[in-house]
C-alpha cells in the first residue's frame, strides 16, 4: 500500500502527510492524557 501511493506524495504531500501528522498529534495527546489521570489518581488514591 505504500509503494502504490509513493506518486501521490508528489502531486498532493499535504494528503499523504496530514493523516501522519494528526495521527501522531493524537497519540501523543492519548498519552499525556493517561499520564495526567495516572497521576491525579495516584495523588488522590494514598493514605499518606
């Protein structure tokens, strides 16, 4: 699948490498999210 869409990368880049990039804007956002909850749930959580 990559090598049949490699020519569209030359005639429209913004197609081919916005999916990339949102894709990659959403998993780190899932991941400070998680790590936020973690967080806030362990600080919460304790008996100290």
């Amino acid at each position: 699948m990559v090598n049949e869409n490699r020519n569209a990368l030359s005639v429209q880049p913004f197609a081919v490498l916005a999916p990339i990039v949102l894709i990659a804007l959403f998993s780190i956002g899932c991941n400070l999210f998680a790590e936020g909850v973690t967080r806030a749930i362990g600080r919460t959580g304790g008996t100290e």
